[in-house]
C-alpha cells in the first residue's frame, strides 16, 4: 500500500529544524524525520512545535525524568508521583514543572491510575525487561490509587526515540514503596517476552520473596 504523506508536516519540520546546531538534538530531529518517513503521522506537528523551544538541557532532562519513568497497559507512561520514590532517584518536583512548561508532562499531583484488585496477580507496570504485578493481600477486592505524572500525548511521543527505560532498582524501589500499603502484594518479575498486552514472565520474584 502507499503511504500518504503530509506535506504540511515536512515543511512545518524543516522550517524547525533548519536551525538546530547541537548535535544532540540534530539527533532528535533525525529519528523524529526518520520515524515519520517510515510510518506516516507517528509524530504530529504539536510535537514539531514543543521540539522547537526545547534546548539540549530540557532534552536532557526530559530523557532523566523517562530512564524513571513506567508503562501501564500499551499507552500510558508516568512518573511515580510517591515523593519517597522522586527523591530515591533524585528528581525535583521543579524538573516535574519544566517538562509541564514545556508541553511534555501533566504535573498535577492528584491525577492517579484506579482500579480493583482481588487475589489474581494483574500487572501495575512494565518495562520492556520487568514487570510488577499486584494483587490483594486479603484475597478480597480492594481498590488501588496510584499517582502519577503521566506524559502528555506529545511526551509520549518523544519517549518513543528515547531507550532508557526504569531499571530493576528503580522497580524495587517504587515496589517497596507501594508495599508500605499493606493491602498490595506486590512482586516484580523478569519478562520473557511481550506481545502488545500479552506479557509472559518469570515466576521468580526479584523481591525476595516466591510468588505462589
């Protein structure tokens, strides 16, 4: 099949990258070019427009807060909003205040991710190597809360050509955290592999502890 391309994108993008000297963000803007040209519309022209004002600092940043940054589900990507976990890995909340400034993360801390949990494991996050799955301590449904700074659509985006994902200490970390609320079991697991929502773990908790 052919590939529709937009126009109007190329010349939004070339007017906005004619200027770019750092080689870092010429970088940026080559896997942004490249991405598009494979797979028209992967990246819209908000995200040519936030690309414009953001330096090699910003860039830099925005790479820090994503290498601690976890998946839910196959769309959305957040930063733990737990305060124990941003100062661990030694985040501030003004960082969070940037990347909102510039178009990339909400920073509103009373956004969170909800849902029910019983006695099956349901996975909370993931990475592309490791997983943390929950379930209720008691066996009976509990509801979870848990808050966030999501990326916005255009940071989403832009996490696309970045590789640094949460590592495993960032995993046990945000899972102890998540711990101290005794009505979670929490465990976190080595991914064999992913297949869009389908992911197949090793039974081996990094925790610690054996998951029955």
């Amino acid at each position: 099949a052919k590939k529709a391309y937009d126009f109007d994108w190329f010349v939004r993008f070339f007017e906005a990258a004619g200027n770019i000297s750092d080689d870092t963000m010429q970088n940026l803007w080559a896997k942004i070019l490249a991405g598009e040209v494979a797979q028209p519309s992967t990246f819209s022209l908000k995200t040519i427009d936030v690309m414009r004002n953001l330096s090699k600092k910003d860039a830099e940043l925005f790479t820090k807060i994503c290498s601690h940054s976890f998946m839910s589900g196959t769309t959305k990507c957040f930063l733990p909003s737990e305060e124990e976990f941003i100062k661990t890995v030694g985040i501030q909340y003004e960082d969070i205040m940037k990347l909102s400034e510039l178009g990339l993360m909400f920073n509103d801390g009373t956004i969170s991710l909800n849902f029910d949990i019983g006695k099956e494991l349901v996975s909370l996050v993931h990475n592309k190597k490791l997983i943390m799955m929950i379930s209720s301590t008691s066996g009976n449904t509990e509801k979870v809360r848990v808050g966030q700074y999501p990326l916005t659509e255009v940071g989403k985006e832009l996490l696309t050509l970045i590789n640094e994902t949460a590592s495993e200490e960032d995993f046990l970390k945000y899972a102890e955290v998540l711990s101290c609320n005794k009505s979670y079991k929490i465990s976190v697991h080595n991914i064999i592999k992913s297949d869009g929502n389908l992911i197949e773990y090793k039974k081996t908790n990094l925790m610690g502890q054996e998951v029955q």
